[in-house]
C-alpha cells in the first residue's frame, strides 16, 4: 500500500507543463497496429499500467511488441487474421478498455481465449459488449450469468449487425466496430448521445474509414489494414487534474501544453466555463487526426451549476476532478444522469461522496449524481482513493486548498493512467510537499 501526503494551501500553481500521452488512443493504437499489415510506430504513447496489459496481450496473441519505455514504440502487426491462440489467460488487470476492445477482436478469431482482470475489473459489467457481439456470431461466456469476467471467448464468423446501444459508451462502441471489421456485411452502431470518437479516427488512419451519420457508426468489413505512425496528444482526462488545480489555487497562471481537445472529451471546459474558470485555448493544430491545442488556466471564482444530459458522456471520466471544482464553487452544483460512474473502477458516486465528505465539503449522493454546495473551507483529512486512481488524484487536487495535511490512501492505483502524476504535482506545487510513502492497508 501506499499513501500520497499533501499539505495545502498551495502557493500559486505557475509555469508550464506537459501531460503523458491519451490513454484512450494508446489503446487503440497499440490494438489496431497488432491487426495492420506491418509495422506501426507510435510516440507520445502513455507508458502506464493499463496501457501496459495491451501491449502484454497483443504479445500473447503473437505480435511483436518492442520499445516500451522508450520514445518509440514498435507494433509489428500480424494482420487481420495473423493473431494466434495465447497460451495462458489474458489478464487486463485494471483495464477495462483492454477487455471490452480486444473482446471485440478475439469474437472473430478461430480459437479460444479467456480474459479476466483484477478485483475491481472482474466487478464490472460485461453484458452490454456480450450480447451483441453473441448477435454477431461469436461464443461468449462469463461469470454470474454471463455479466461479469472472466470472460470466455470462442470467436467465429461474425454477421453484420445494427446494435441501439442503451448507454453512450466508446468501449461498447469499439469492441463492435473492431468486430465488424471481420464481419460478412455492414455493421452500425447507434448511440443515445455521442462518446469518444478515437476509435473512428484511427480507423481512418489505418485506411479504413467508418461512415457516421448523427448518433449512428458504421464499419464495412475490411481485407486489412496499414501501418502508419502515430503521434499521441497528451492526455486531456490527465490534463483536467491540473486544469482544475490551477482554476482553484489563488494566483495560478498555469499553461498546459499539447493536450488532446477533440470534442468528445471536453465537455468539462463547458462546464468549467460555466462556472466563471479562465481558461483558453492557444495553439490550436491537428496531430494524426486529433485536435491539439495549449490550455492556459488562470485562477478565480466559480460558481456552482447543474450538469446532465448529453453533456455527461463528454465529461464522466473528469467527474471526480469537477466535484472537487463543485466543492471550491460558491453555491450549489447537481450533477445528474451520471448512473454509469456506480460501474468504474469504484463506484465513483458513493466514492467522491465519502471521500470528500472527509474534507468538510457537504454533498449528497444521488442514484445518478451528486449534489454539493460549495464555498466551505476544507480541512485537511486522511481520506482514501478505495483503488480508483481518478478519485486518488481529485482528493490530491483538493488536498491542494485544504487547510493543513492530507492523506490519502492507497495511491499505487495512480500508476494505472498518469504514472507521472505525482512528479509533476511536485514540480508545480513544491510547497505542498506531494510525498508518497509506504502505508498499512488499514492506515
């Protein structure tokens, strides 16, 4: 175990600084070079634990995988249908994306292959990629009634299929599209509000375009892909962190250099915006397909504001760092129609609720949300991330305008998506003194 230590109020939060690469899209890259026709490069990808079991998997089912660590990472891919049965078990650890894509490939392949995860994986539901890809043709078995990994998987010739997804969800959505890549015939997936749209974006990288037409994408089958290199814009979920920090720390001036701020992931700067922040946007380029730009943050007051709708979709990652914004807010905020944050890595509403409660900030929890009034001093507590590396760094952030110290526990879990989160809240805010040191699990 191990417990991240701050001491807050932070001075001015200044300077500039650059976050590890899209999580979201290192996935992807990494998973679509496996099924290219030769070899991928990729830069800027993040190096960190989920991203980590992609490239693990990938490995197992046959692909060379070289370079990581390094500033360049290698993927050798085998094709459409050069992957070979692994081995052993296929172990996503905590990496929800790794499951549900590469579930989407292994539905076609002629061979068996069981996939699990860790404790707080192995809890969340898998219904929702298991009955459309049966539709397609795959087997697919799971534990509990087929709900829950570890997952079973013996792929087979898939059928094109239309699929009303009940829930926006890009990891739904990918697994079928990566599906109807090998399918006989088009394969669309309809969504109740639009999620993240890497997956479509790198597909047309790799030379085989989806069709999109308002909530609906479709794939047509594919005879294989091209290797092309990738360049990865900083994470825009890691970016939020500090984007949030910098609004709430008096005096901050502080620049965000290269995030990723393709539109499907920054509903959090509407909100923010909203909410009276200083935030804007510099530099605005393309990289591979994606929008890129430098946030400049300087800090102010916020108001509260009510959240829901299509917008939440746009933001569900950056919830935990906007209940710390909520909490620093003048007035109340609401945030609703959030009902997926129960099946994270936590459940996120009852998390943030008790957490933060810790902190002196009044908030109620809500079936699908959260209320909080904002605008009370906090006060530095021992509080705990419950594992989920989104909460451990939202009670960092908070930590930062809490009166004395703060502990939160179990912060090993940070390594999952920003492995250097830590360092780099040290760098712009030394006098808090961030320090991670060993803990007893019940500490």
């Amino acid at each position: 175990m191990e417990r991240l230590i701050l001491r807050g109020p932070a001075p001015p939060l200044m300077g500039r600084l650059q976050v590890p690469g899209d999580k979201s899209i290192t996935h992807r890259a990494i998973l679509l070079g496996a099924l290219a026709d030769g070899t991928t490069a990729i830069r800027g990808y993040l190096a960190g634990e989920d991203c980590e079991r992609t490239a693990a998997a990938c490995r197992a089912l046959g692909v060379d995988v070289e370079g990581w660590g390094s500033p360049l990472l290698r993927v050798h891919g085998k094709g459409l249908r050069g992957l070979r049965e692994p081995e052993g078990v296929l172990d996503a650890g905590n990496s929800g994306t790794t499951l549900r894509l590469l579930s989407g490939v292994l539905a076609a392949q002629p061979f068996l292959t069981v996939l699990t995860g860790d404790a707080s994986l192995t809890r969340r539901p898998m219904g929702r990629i298991i009955e459309p890809l049966r539709r397609m043709g795959a087997s697919i078995w799971g534990r509990a009634g087929d709900r829950y990994p570890p997952l079973a998987i013996r792929g087979g010739a898939l059928r094109g299929i239309r699929h009303e997804s009940p829930v926006a969800s890009a990891q739904v959505k990918s697994a079928l599209l990566l599906a109807g890549l090998y399918a006989d015939g088009p394969t669309t997936v309809v969504e109740p509000a639009p999620s993240r749209d890497h997956t479509e974006r790198l597909l047309r990288g790799f030379g085989h375009p989806p069709e999109t037409e308002g909530r609906a994408v479709t794939v047509r089958p594919a005879r294989g892909l091209t290797p092309v290199a990738v360049e990865v814009p900083g994470d825009f979920s890691s970016a939020a962190f500090f984007l949030v920090a910098a609004c709430l720390v008096p005096g901050s001036d502080l620049t965000i250099a290269r995030v990723g701020i393709n539109p499907t992931r920054t509903g959090i700067l509407e909100v923010l915006e909203g909410m009276g922040a200083r935030i804007e946007i510099r530099a605005r380029r393309e990289l591979c397909g994606e929008p890129v730009g430098d946030l400049v943050v300087r800090a102010g007051p916020l108001r509260g504001i009510t959240v829901g709708g299509a917008l939440i979709p746009r933001l569900l990652d950056e919830i935990p760092i906007l209940a710390v914004a909520a909490a620093a807010a003048e007035g109340e905020t609401e945030i609703r129609d959030a009902g997926e944050l129960r099946v994270k890595e936590s459940d996120r509403i009852a998390s943030l609720a008790a957490e933060l409660a810790r902190l002196g900030v009044d908030v109620a929890e809500r079936p699908d949300g959260l209320r909080i009034r904002g605008g009370r001093p906090l006060a530095g507590a021992p509080c705990g991330s419950r594992g989920d590396h989104r909460i451990a760094m939202a009670l960092a952030v908070a930590a930062l305008v809490a009166r004395g110290e703060t502990r939160v526990g179990d912060t090993a879990c940070i390594g999952t998506s920003f492995p250097d989160f830590v360092p780099l809240l040290r760098r712009v805010a030394p006098a808090a003194d961030p320090r991670v040191e060993a803990a007893d699990r019940d500490a």
